[in-house]
C-alpha cells in the first residue's frame, strides 16, 4: 500500500504488463500457497515457484480461475485456439505449451481463458471427470435457485456428470453432447445469457471443457 503507481508501473516482465499481483496455487504442486509476483511471468515461472508439480508428475491440466473458468490442457493445440490467433500466429505453430503463458488477464483474454487470483494444478495422476464432478456439484450447491436458468441448470450439469463418473454416458450420448449447438452448448448458451448472476453463466464451465479438451479421460469412463 506505500508504494505509487509510478513504483507499481516499474513492476511487471513486460513493459506491456506493469505492476505486480498475487495469486494462490494449489492442487498438484509442491509449495502450494499465495505468491505475489511481477504481472506477465509465465506459467512456467509460477509453477517453479511453487516446487513444480509433485513428484515429478507431467502436468495435465490448470485451472486459471478455480472451477469458474473448467480446465486447460497442458497442450493446447491449435484446433482449440480462438481464430483470430490461428489467423495471427504462425501456421507451422501446432501448439501452445501452457507453461509459455504469459500471466495476464488481457493476455488470457485473448485466448478466450479465464485468468483468477485462484489457481488449481492437476497433475498426471488427477481424474478429472471425478475433478468435474465435484465441481458441478459445487456450483449446484452454491446456487441460490432464484433464477430458473441456473437452478435447474446447475442440476443437470451436477446429473450429467454423476452419470460420466459412473459410466452412464456411452460413446454416442457423449457425441452428442459435444456437438455444436448440441444439449450442453445450448445449456450453457441459455444460462449465460439468462442467469441472474455470474455462477450460473461459469456453472458450465467443468463439463464443458472436460468434454472439449480430454477424450482421454472421457474414454476411461465409457458405458461399456
């Protein structure tokens, strides 16, 4: 609090990215705990900070915004990059490593990525359909049920992935919930634009981005 915003804009590992800030880390990693850091080091430059992930796992995903923003792979390929970077970057570029992130909301924006002061670390050995799960749980407890979109909304999700963990949900229904303008699409379209509040328009979010990025985690959990 003594410092001034001169000294603040004399902080940061990119001119681009003055000034300072915190974050909390948690899950998979050795150090976990709150870090105030220069705005702009990478997400390699954090988990360093934070002992790396434990014993010596691979990472496999992060969530940048607690369950709010669902989880992002380790590798995000470009299939998966918004299309005015697969416009902008190389076309020999097949790939982003999350750990060259710069850690920047303006930065994160323009990935169409959640960046929070919460960070959770899963490492090679997480399940994350159980990680989902427990996240749609959460956002269904945490609902106050006045606006219907999100009360009923955070339902289905907490139903759709109890059934996912308990391998419910064959290879077709999965299909079809991925597809563009799909059930899930349409679910989440609806409670973002209608929910009252902003847990209901990042309920989605677990899910959605399970179903998006890790059909391997998804093939584990098949209806036989």
């Amino acid at each position: 609090m003594k410092d001034d915003s001169a000294w603040q804009q004399r902080h940061g590992a990119a001119p681009r990215f003055p000034g300072r800030r915190m974050f909390s880390i948690s899950g998979d990693v050795a150090r976990p705990g709150v870090y105030e850091v220069e705005n702009g080091i990478t997400v390699g430059e954090l988990l360093e900070l934070a002992g790396g992930l434990v014993d010596g796992q691979a990472l496999k995903a992060i969530a940048f915004s607690g369950p709010s923003g669902g989880f992002t792979p380790a590798v995000l390929p470009r299939a998966a990059w918004p299309r005015k970077l697969q416009k902008l970057l190389p076309a020999e570029l097949a790939a982003i490593d999350l750990r060259d992130l710069q850690m920047h909301i303006n930065y994160f924006r323009a990935w169409d990525l959640m960046l929070g002061a919460g960070i959770v670390v899963y490492g090679a050995s997480a399940d994350l359909v159980d990680q989902a799960r427990a996240c749609q749980r959460f956002f269904q407890s945490e609902s106050c049920g006045k606006c219907v979109p999100c009360r009923i909304g955070s339902m289905k999700l907490a139903e759709l992935s109890d059934d996912l963990a308990a391998g419910r949900l064959s290879r077709e229904r999965i299909a079809e919930l991925q597809a563009p303008g799909g059930p899930l699409a349409d679910l989440a379209f609806t409670m973002a634009s209608t929910a009252i509040c902003g847990l209901g328009t990042v309920a989605p979010n677990p899910l959605a981005t399970l179903l998006r990025h890790f059909p391997t985690e998804l093939s584990r959990n098949l209806k036989p």
